[in-house]
C-alpha cells in the first residue's frame, strides 16, 4: 500500500518528466499528450495536497 508521501512523489516526478518532455520539444513537434499528462499529474498532486485525511488519522494516534 502506497503511503500519501510515496503517491505526491510519483505525481511530482510525472510532472517533472512531462514538462521536460513540453520544454524540451521543437515548436514544430508540438503534442497534446505531453500537455495532458501535465494537468493530469498536477490534478493528481492538488489532490493528494487536499485530502489530508490519511494525514489527520496519523496524527490522532
């Protein structure tokens, strides 16, 4: 089972590699996929940053 830590550290590094994979691209080269993995990964991080109730549960004990 995946903790919150270890998931916001694969959303981070999926959302390092798609913006490089962005920047990194000639304009000519230009893909939407790359675009989507982006705002996909930084939905993924909004949401594990806002349901903190794996973090709240820790704390109580």
């Amino acid at each position: 089972m995946l903790t919150q830590i270890d998931r916001l550290t694969i959303y981070c590094i999926l959302c390092f590699i798609t913006f490089c994979s962005l920047v990194l691209r000639s304009p000519a080269d230009i893909n939407i996929l790359p675009l989507g993995g982006l705002i996909a990964a930084a939905f993924g991080l909004w949401f594990e940053l806002h349901n903190d109730t794996e973090l709240a549960e820790d704390e109580e004990y």
